[in-house]
C-alpha cells in the first residue's frame, strides 16, 4: 500500500495501534501505569512482534 504524507502531523505512517483514551489514565490508574511506556502509535502488538 501507499500513503500519502501529511507533514503538518508527526505522525507519517497509519497508526499500528490506537491509544488508550484518556478516561484509562483517570479511571484505571493502576493497570494503566503498567503499559503507559508503551501507549503510542507505534507499539506493535502482540501478534505483530516477530
């Protein structure tokens, strides 16, 4: 596939996950804290990762 880029945004590619909104950081601290280092656009999941 090609995708245009849009140089006005950071982001240059499709997302390769979406991003826990932000009502997980309020309402879910504790499990929340655990994966927030990964909580990006560009984590792979788990079924992505060779």
């Amino acid at each position: 596939m090609n995708f245009w880029t849009d140089n006005s945004v950071q982001q240059t590619r499709p997302p390769v996950r979406w991003v826990y909104p932000s009502v997980e950081q309020i309402y879910n601290k504790e499990n929340y804290s655990a994966v927030s280092a990964k909580d990006n656009l560009t984590t792979k999941l788990f079924w992505d990762v060779k």
